[in-house]
C-alpha cells in the first residue's frame, strides 16, 4: 500500500499577483473585442497567417500605484486607465479600509509594440515563442483535475461568495487558501491539513496574551460558512478542526493586497495550473493573445488530456508539447499516463498526433478551440483549468473528442 500526502495552494482574486493577472486579461479583451467587432479574427487557415491584433500585456501593483506596459500591436485604442480602475472595483478594492482604492491610486501606462523580429515569424503562422507546455487530467474529481488544488480553488471561491453576498462582512479581497489531501494507493481518501488567510478588518479583532488575533467568533464563522460547504464530506470524517485548520495563522489580516505586497501579472503559474502535481513549462498565461503558444498550447495540452481521461483511455495523462519561435508544428510531443492507460501509449501518441482528431499548429489550436475571442478575464483568477465550458469561454474543458478517441482506439 502506497501512502502519502500532497499540498496545493490557490489565491484569491484580490492577491496582487491575481489583480495584475486580470487587469493584464481584461486589456487582452478590450484588443480582441476590437478584432471580433471587425473581422480581425480568428486565423487564415489557407494562407496560415494569423490576423488581428498582437498583445502581451504585464501589470505591476504596489502601493497607491498600477503600472501596466508590455508589448500590444493593435489598430485598437484601449483606455487603460479605464478598465484598471474597473478591474479594481469588480475585485473590491473600493475602499481605503482595505489598503487600495480604484478611485485614488494612480495609474502608468507603458506599453509599447511587438518586436518585428517576432511579429515575421508569428505572422507566417508559426509559434511566437519557443517552450515547453504541459496538460493534465486525471480522474480524481469530477473536473478531471487533481484534488488539491480543486478544493484549495474551492475555498477562495467560497471566500469571495460570502464576502460579496454580505454573508460575512468583515472579510477583504486579498486571500488565500492550502489543502493537503492524503492518498493511498493513488486515490484521495482524506484532507488532512487546511490553511485559510482572508484579509479582514478591525470589527474582528482583539486581544489575546498581548497580541492582537481575529476573535475565536470570526475563526468558527469562516469554519462553518467558508471551509465545511467547499469540501466533500467523505474526505473530511474525522477532521480535527482544532488541530489541523489554521484560519489566519499569524493571528490577523488586517493589511492587504498591494498594501501588504506587491504583485506582478504571471506570478502564479502554479496555482493557475494543476497545483505542482504535474511538470510546468515556466510559460504564464495572462495579458497574452492566443499566438501565444505558452497559453494556447498549454490550454491544448489541457483539452488532449482531459478528452483521453474522459474517453476512459486512461486514468492519468501528461502531455508535453514543444515548440521552436517561427515554427508552426510542434517539435516534439509527449505522453505518460502512469501506467493506467487501456491501450499502449504509442498508440495514445498515435492519437494525439492524429490532424483528424487534434490540430496542433497554433493557427490550428486556435481554430480547434476557437480562442481569438474576448473570453480571457474570466480565467485570469481561481485556475485556468477544471473550469465549466460556458459563453465561449474554457473550449478547453470540453470533452467532444472522447467518442472518436474511443472509435479510433477500437474500444
């Protein structure tokens, strides 16, 4: 029997790097809004060049300050100062008790044009960078995601369900969340640490031995309206919450988001992923147009596995995709699926590589998950994968290739 416990952590969407990551998204959609609206859209497939506009968009956050620059080639005129502020307010940064305010923070925009260098060889409908990418599925949860970081995603989503339903009032945007889940023999059978840290204000705090803590009061709140909805029951008998639940370990969370830290677009590749339970390539996702093969072929990658997962062709599966800037198919493609595969992995390779079933180019994958649309701010917090499929966005997360994998595999 194998044992052994495995940790995933998520953020909310008011984390610095998390409000960078969105304001960097909703900048992308402003360009490709303009595109759609025009006809710019999607790839040329005869001519295999791509049309529309280039962004590569990066968002830093401090205090009292949000700079946005990066590359953007586009015949669309963005007010950036606009969707920052925007952004800011749908997050909840709306009051100076909370550290940052949409309305007072100053703003720098610094965005410049993509290189020409690049913009030859991405315009003949190669990739516009060279990398690595990695997808991943696996029969853990309903999703096809891995436990640990389904629930730590859970949990922040809970937080920000509360807090802006007024269920609990005291809670801020900045937070963050961590689940161990304990496994035997490969399959999830109990969460046995959890850690949740949500920014809050004075109306909960006191004093305890000289130290000012959040009262036991706010602790059993978050508990009961946060923690127990978000996490299946059947992993949870036996949880010692006195023990093995830590609610703002340090004590408080008064001093939040850019306040407290400053954030970056593309800081969280982890938590946008799969949580470390599979490699990463190193490439983020954010403020980058679907040319982009660390996004668009990551979200690739993504659709391959799930569809092979969810054909029941494996229990697990890893995908690695290469490319080389300026060449269009990938370089190399890989597979493993840890020995639970129905049929040999050569032939799964065989599959993947199949233009009938996948189109791997990035004029290809654009058109196989139909990406060159304004889809892009809905992904930027609580994970770009293990999400629902809806009003064009997340094409990735279908499983519309599972019957003819299953046909063309002769089960």
């Amino acid at each position: 029997m194998k044992v052994f416990e495995f940790t995933s952590e998520s953020v909310g969407d008011g984390h610095p790097d998390k409000v960078c990551d969105q304001i960097s998204d909703s900048v992308l959609d402003e360009v490709l809004k303009y595109d759609e609206k025009n006809g710019l859209s999607p790839y040329k497939l005869k001519r295999g060049d791509i049309r529309g506009s280039r962004c590569a968009c990066e968002t830093f956050i401090t205090l009292g300050l949000v700079i946005v620059g990066g590359e953007i080639t586009t015949e669309a005129w963005v007010d950036v100062r606009d969707v920052v502020k925007r952004t800011l307010e749908k997050i909840g940064y709306n009051s100076p008790e909370y550290g940052f305010n949409f309305e007072t923070c100053g703003i720098l925009n610094a965005i410049g044009a993509q290189s020409s260098d690049i913009a030859q060889g991405v315009d003949a409908g190669g990739a516009g960078d060279q990398g690595i990418m990695f997808g991943f599925a696996c029969d853990e949860t309903e999703n096809l995601m891995p436990a640990p970081i389904e629930f730590a995603h859970s949990l922040v989503k809970n937080l920000k369900k509360v807090r802006e339903r007024k269920e609990i009032d005291y809670l801020g945007p900045d937070s963050k969340s961590q689940v161990t889940v304990k496994y035997i023999d490969g399959k999830p059978a109990k969460i046995t640490k959890i850690v949740v840290s949500s920014q809050h204000t004075k109306k909960v705090m006191t004093e305890k031995n000289g130290k000012r803590v959040m009262t036991e009061a706010a602790r059993d709140e978050i508990i009961e309206k946060v923690i127990k909805p978000a996490l299946p029951g059947e992993l949870m008998e036996g949880f010692n919450y006195g023990r093995d639940c830590y609610v703002n370990p340090t004590g408080i969370f008064l001093v939040g988001g850019p306040q407290s830290d400053t954030g970056v677009t593309g800081r969280k590749i982890i938590v946008d992923t799969y949580g470390g339970m599979v490699p990463h390539g190193g490439g983020a996702f954010s403020g980058k147009d679907p040319s982009k093969v660390d996004r668009s072929a990551s979200y690739a990658a993504r659709y391959i596995a799930k569809n092979i997962v969810a054909a029941r062709l494996a229990k697990r599966c890893t995908i690695e995709l290469s490319y080389a800037i300026g060449v269009a198919h990938p370089i190399s493609v890989w597979i493993s699926t840890e020995g639970t595969s129905a049929i040999s992995e050569d032939k799964l390779l065989e599959l993947v590589r199949d233009e009938e079933i996948f189109q791997l180019t990035p004029s290809g994958i654009v058109n196989m998950l139909d990406l060159w649309h304004p889809v892009y701010s809905a992904t930027a917090a609580y994970g770009h994968f293990g999400r629902t499929p809806s009003n064009g966005g997340f094409s990735w997360e279908k499983t519309d290739k599972a019957d003819i994998l299953r046909k063309k595999a002769g089960i």
